[in-house]
C-alpha cells in the first residue's frame, strides 16, 4: 500500500500510465489459473484411486497449497491496486471487489441448487450420504447459502441454524477473501480522514493494523479460539510484504517478512494435519516426507510470485494470460456440482474419470465466465478507470 497519499483522479490518471509502461502488466493469470486447477485436482482424485489417502501426490494436499497461495497472491495484488487505482477511493474499492466475488458467488449458488435438485432422488450414493440432507433445498437452507460470504447479512445469524448444507462447499475461502477486502477497506477509510492522513500514512496504519491482527492470531492459536479467518492473516500479510518489498525494500519490509513467514509455515503445518495441538505428533507428523514436501511446496509458490511480478509479457502472452485468469475463479466456484455429479452416479474408478471431471470443471468454468463475469467486467473496468 502507498505511503504518498494522492487525489483519487490523479491516481487513476497514474494507473491509466502505468499501465501502458513497461512492466505494468503483472503475468499472474496463469499462475492464478494453475493454483485453481490445483483445488480441481486435489478434490477429484477419488475418482481414480479407490484410497487417494494412500498415493503420495493425492496425499500432500496441493489443493491446500493452492488455496493458502491465493491467500498470499491476493496480498500482493491487492496493495498493488489500492496503490494504482484506489488510493482515496475506499468505496470504489468495496464495490469493485463486491462485483469481483459475489455475483459469480450467486450464479455458482443457482446451478448448484439446480444440479442438487436434479440429483436429490438419482444415483446410487451421495458425497458422502450425508452430504444430501432432507432440509438441503428449503428456502432458509438456500438464503443461508445466498448470504453467508457477508457475515452482517448472513441470515443463518437471524433464523438460528447451526448447521446447514452448503452448496459450494469451497465457499470458506471466498469468506476469507471477503474478510480481508473488507479490513483492506477499513483501513482505506480511516486513512482517508483529515484528523489521521495528516499524522499518518496508509502504510503506517496498515502495519498497526497488521500488527494487532498477529497478535490476536497469537491468541487465538495459544490461547482461545477468536474469529476463525484471524489465523489465515499472515498469508495476506505475506503477499502484502512481497508488494512492499518490490516497491521500496527496507528494515520495516524485511522484518516483516522475517515474523509473518514463520507464522504462516506455523499455521500451514497445523492445518495440513487437521489443526492438532503444538505437540510431539505435530513434530512428528510434520517431520515426514508428506508434511515437509508440502511445506517445501508452499514456500516455493509463494516466493515465485515475486519473479512473476517481474516477468515481462508480449501481446500475445498477455491475451493468454488474462484468458486464463479469467476462468480461475469460476473455476473454484463450480467445480464441486461437478464432484457431487460424479460422486452420486458413478461406481467406477480411474484416471480417465478425474480427467473427465476435470473438463467437465472446466467447460462450466468456461460457461459461467461469459455469461456472469465478463458483463461484470466492463461494468468493474468502468469503476476502476483502466482496463487490465
């Protein structure tokens, strides 16, 4: 995030130039693409092993990896948005990542209740059997679902359900998402005001901010249990530091990087193994090949991003990238009607059925980003004043 406070045309103005400058276009689309077919991938390999706990590479969790790398990635995209297009502009922001994640979040919601009525009464098992619940189609289970990635809004707080059936059940890492724009946002509005911009810069109070939340993620880890996207801080944090660290590396960057990485590690090695406490199984769990390759895997795509922020890119590779970009979060959003398809009506295992699922992910994928998301598209170009 800046330091330079600036008005909100002007910052437009710049990222409008900066964009046509060398090195302006970050080639991340791919990568964002891969990470998502990574989630795919981790998700349907019960369709070609009989025990995908049992194979090494089904084993590691890449989908984990995936999904924490996107934590981090985000970071690091996101300072860089609020830095070109969005510095004095906090409500542009809101409303440019609520047209970002919550109406293809709705669209993805439609056809997973449509499939799931389909399949209600068909098929010989369920994902599992107790995935298909008898209240899984009423109208309160379906606004839960509508609502849930906007915790004042979530009328699960109004009607008292404790459990319900979630129709995109990946939607945890979208709330996430949600939880750090809105923190993003926060900070963005106090920054804005007279009384504080005159004693403080964006990128001090983020730190402060930053500091707090590591914190109260120490509480929550030793201590007790606070809100649960408390503990997936510090990937943010880190792709926010990789941001800082391109634009003006210095003490305060490189501490940084120095207190959240471990942290981070510390988490993704408790998560990997089902969040157990900080005992001798954990060290012994995690001193295996299985826990320190993921580990290894983790580090190594977070620290890619930073090379990638550098990568330069040809018209075509451009075209590309963005083509691929595009599909990656239509991608995480409906690939599980197409794991629930397949896990109610096939008995059968093999490879050729993960890769069936696969493209069946992907031609969904595909579908959904030009009917929902390109419309939305033009309408989010038009509020960020660039086209990227």
């Amino acid at each position: 995030m800046t330091d330079r406070p600036g008005s909100a045309s002007g910052q437009v103005a710049d990222g409008m130039k900066g964009e046509q400058g060398q090195g302006a276009y970050k080639v991340f689309g791919i990568y964002r693409f891969v990470l998502a077919l990574l989630v795919v991938l981790s998700h349907t390999w019960e369709f070609a092993f009989e025990a995908p706990e049992r194979h090494f590479l089904s084993s590691i969790g890449i989908g984990n990896i995936g999904v924490m790398t996107f934590f981090i990635l985000s970071g690091f995209i996101i300072s860089e948005a609020i830095d070109r297009f969005y510095w004095g502009r906090p409500y542009s922001f809101l409303g440019n990542r609520f047209l970002r994640l919550i109406p293809p979040f709705w669209a993805a919601i439609g056809v997973s209740v449509i499939v799931h009525a389909a399949l209600i009464n068909h098929g010989a098992r369920a994902l599992p059997a107790a995935y298909f619940r008898a209240d899984m189609l009423s109208v309160e289970t379906v606004l839960v679902n509508l609502t849930e990635l906007i915790p004042i809004l979530n009328v699960n707080n109004l009607i008292g359900l404790k459990e319900y059936y979630h129709f995109i059940s990946y939607a945890w890492a979208v709330f996430i998402e949600v939880m750090f724009y809105l923190s993003v946002f926060a900070i963005c509005l106090v920054s804005g005001r007279r009384f504080i911009g005159r004693y403080a810069s964006v990128g001090f109070l983020f730190y402060c901010m930053g500091g707090g939340i590591l914190l109260a993620h120490l509480c929550h880890e030793y201590v007790h249990k606070l809100y649960r996207p408390l503990s997936f801080v510090p990937y943010f944090l880190l792709g926010v530091l990789l941001y800082r660290l391109r634009t003006r590396a210095g003490a305060v960057e490189w501490t940084g990087v120095v207190v959240v990485a471990p942290l981070m590690l510390l988490h993704f090695s408790r998560y990997i193994q089902g969040e157990v406490p900080l005992d001798h199984a954990w060290v012994a769990n995690l001193m295996t090949a299985r826990g320190l390759t993921a580990l290894v895997l983790l580090v190594m795509a977070a620290v890619l991003i930073y090379p990638l922020s550098y990568a330069g890119a040809g018209l075509r590779l451009k075209n590309a990238d963005r083509w691929f970009g595009d599909l990656s979060y239509p991608l995480y959003l409906n690939h599980y009607v197409i794991v629930v398809g397949f896990a109610t009506l096939l008995e059968a295992k093999g490879a050729r059925y993960q890769l069936a699922a696969i493209l069946l992910s992907l031609a969904l994928a595909y579908g959904m980003n030009v009917v929902v998301e390109a419309p939305l598209r033009r309408i989010r170009n038009s509020i960020r004043g660039v086209a990227l």
